[in-house]
C-alpha cells in the first residue's frame, strides 16, 4: 500500500517568515520516521490548486506579503472553508492565521479581508508584539515559540484559544489568549519554527492526516536509539526556547 501524505505549503514566496518553512521540515522528517512518505506542494498565487491534500501549512509575512496573497486567498476561501470543516488539519502562524479569521485591518487602515475559517478579527496597533513566547494548552501542554506582529487579535464566541499565554503576549496585549483551534485547524501567532520546539503539535497534525486518508494510523515502530535520540532533540529546543529572554 501507498503511504504518500500530501502536504500543501501555502504561499511560501509571500508568507514565510522566522523560519516558518521549518514547520514543514518538521513534518516530513516526522512522517518518513513513522513510515509515511511526505509529498510536499509548494502553492503560490495562481497555481493550480493540488488536487491531493491531506495536510495543510501556511506561514506568516509582512503586512505587504498579505496583500498580495489575498485575492488568491479569497479564490480558494469556499473550499479551504469546506476541508476545514470536514476535519482536514492545517496549521497557520501568524499572518495566514490572521487571514484565516474575518479580517486584518492594518495599522495604516488597510482592510485586508480574510476567509473566515476562524471566528477572529485582527486590528493592527501602533506598537509590535515582540519576543519569545512560553503558553500552556490543555491538549499539547506547554507551547514555545517567537512572536513578531502589530495585528491584534480577538476571538469571537465560535473560536477557542490554542493555549494561555504565561509569557510574551500572543494574540493581544488584552487577554491571555494564543492562537486559535477549530476542527483540525491549529493557529498560532508562534514562529521560531514552530513545531521543532513543539513535536506534539506535529503529531497531532500527522496522525489527522493520515487517519483521514488512510482510515486508521499504523506508525512504523522507530528503533529505541532513533526515539531516544528524537525524545533528546526535542527536549533540547524546548529547554533552550524556554530559557530565552522575553
Ligand atoms: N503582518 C502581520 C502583523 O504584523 C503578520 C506578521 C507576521 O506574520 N509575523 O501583524
């Protein structure tokens, strides 16, 4: 049996910033460790869309990478809505996760609107949210990353927070909030890259994704010596994220 997972990267030319093209990396390191064979699409404004996806990971960028994405976006937005909706997983940083919610509206006034997979707004502010971030979720325990953004975001009724923010600031300078999650879509304001740091994220995406192609989730058993060695890896960026400076 094949065991191809088809991952789409969205917008890698405009929205890919801090490292965010790690969280694919990450991905695919992780899925042939597990016996899957990653198929990575990268898809930038007016390609053809790939007809096979099982996972889905976008980036974040500058307030003028948006722009350009957005009429591309908006193009997409019915059948980003319709595989969110049916439980296909996505992960989204900052500028995607923006766009991924109802609007952005930037510092200068520019409404950049978004596809409405989440129930969020994002105004922009005249100061940046800078720094590394430590936040604390029921589901992945704690979760480190970096931030870099002026959009501040609020969830409305129909969204929930990924995680509660313990340092740095996350989706607002008002609530303790980070990141969003709805179905198998996990947003975050995290870059640094995201899952290197934070490996259950990774998983949790990796199993959604395999289980919806394939029906059940069958990991090939890695060797002692490769999950010590991964268990070390990771434990290593965490402590190091951890131990930054905010
Ligand atoms: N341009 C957006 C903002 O500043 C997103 C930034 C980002 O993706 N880091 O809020």
């Amino acid at each position: 049996m094949s065991r191809d997972i088809h991952i789409v990267q969205l917008y890698p030319r405009d929205m890919n910033i801090y490292g965010d093209w790690g969280n694919v990396l990450v991905l695919k390191q992780r899925l042939k460790w597990q016996g899957y064979n990653p198929v990575v699409t990268e898809y930038n404004p007016g390609d053809e869309f790939p007809s096979a996806a099982d996972l889905i990971v976008g980036g974040g960028g500058q307030d003028s990478g948006q722009v350009v994405i957005q009429q591309d976006l908006q193009a997409l937005a019915p059948s980003l809505r319709a595989m969110a909706d049916d439980g296909l997983p996505m992960l989204v940083i900052c500028g995607l996760y923006q766009l991924f919610g109802r609007f952005f509206k930037t510092h200068d006034g520019v409404l950049i609107p978004g596809i409405g997979v989440l129930d969020i707004e994002t105004h922009g502010g005249p100061d940046r949210l800078i720094g590394n971030v430590l936040s604390v979720s029921e589901e992945f325990g704690e979760i480190h990353g970096y931030e870099n953004h002026s959009g501040q975001t609020f969830l409305g009724p129909d969204a929930k927070p990924l995680a509660l923010v313990r340092k740095g600031e996350g989706n607002n300078s008002k609530d303790d909030t980070e990141g969003a999650r709805y179905q198998n879509v996990v947003a975050s304001y995290l870059h640094g890259s995201l899952l290197p740091k934070n490996p259950a994220i990774a998983d949790f995406l990796i199993e959604k994704a395999v289980t919806r192609r394939y029906g059940s989730f069958d990991p090939a058993p890695a060797s002692d010596a490769d999950l010590a060695e991964l268990a070390r890896l990771s434990e290593l960026a965490r402590s190091h994220a951890a131990n930054r400076p905010r």
